[in-house]
C-alpha cells in the first residue's frame, strides 16, 4: 500500500486556479495509477479525472477542459490542475492509488482505489 498525502487547496474566486499535489510514499509510484475524487457537503464523492502508470489521462465531463491531470514519478508526486474554478468545484478533494496497470485510461472511473489520502478543501467563492 501507498501512502499519500495531498496540499494545495484554499480559497480561490471564481475564474481563479489551484494546483493541487498528491505525494506519494513507497518505491513503486511510478507503477500506480492514480485518480482523483471530490466530496462537496451533502453530497457522494465523486470521481474527476485519473492518470495510468504511463500517463493517459481521463477527466471526468463537469471538468474537462478546465481541469488535467499529470504525474512526476521522479518527485512520486501527482497533479491536478484546475482552471477556470466555479462554486460548484467547492469540494474536499482527494488522491487516490491502484495498483492496476490500466491500459484505458477510461477505466480509471470504474477503478477500485485501494489507497486514499486525507483530503484537501477546496472553497470557490463567487
């Protein structure tokens, strides 16, 4: 199992940008796939995007094109970019790890994360 631990989130306006961080622990990063998730009040976690052991990318259809998504095995650290921020992004956002290599990065949304960090709050005011 990986450990991971998440930085980046805070307050931002609508319109602005975060770049959010995924660090990893163990030797085996680079062989991870790696998806992120976001939880608003109220409401079931939800899956945003995620990146195969050799980097496809998916983003889920409320983000693409605002959002991606990338990885640096050399830091075992993964991204998320957000652009273009809106209230609705208002959410505790979460990095998770699987084991899987996938070959379609597509299937990350259906993927069975084993690993989860603790989260990081992103607010978007308006």
């Amino acid at each position: 199992q990986v450990q991971l631990v998440e930085s980046g989130g805070g307050l931002v306006q609508a319109g602005g940008s975060l770049r959010l961080s995924c660090a990893a622990s163990g030797r085996s990063f680079s062989t991870y796939a790696m998806g992120w998730f976001r939880q608003a009040p109220g409401k079931e976690r939800e899956f945003v995007g995620g990146i195969t052991w050799v980097g496809s990318t998916y983003l889920a259809d409320s983000v693409k094109g605002r959002f991606s998504i990338s990885r640096d095995n050399a830091k075992n650290t993964v991204y998320l970019q957000m652009n273009s921020l809106n209230p609705e992004d208002t959410a505790v956002y979460y990095c998770a790890a699987d084991q899987t290599k996938y070959a379609v990065a597509s299937m990350l949304a259906r993927a069975d994360f084993g690993s989860w960090g603790q989260g990081t709050q992103v607010t978007v005011s308006s």
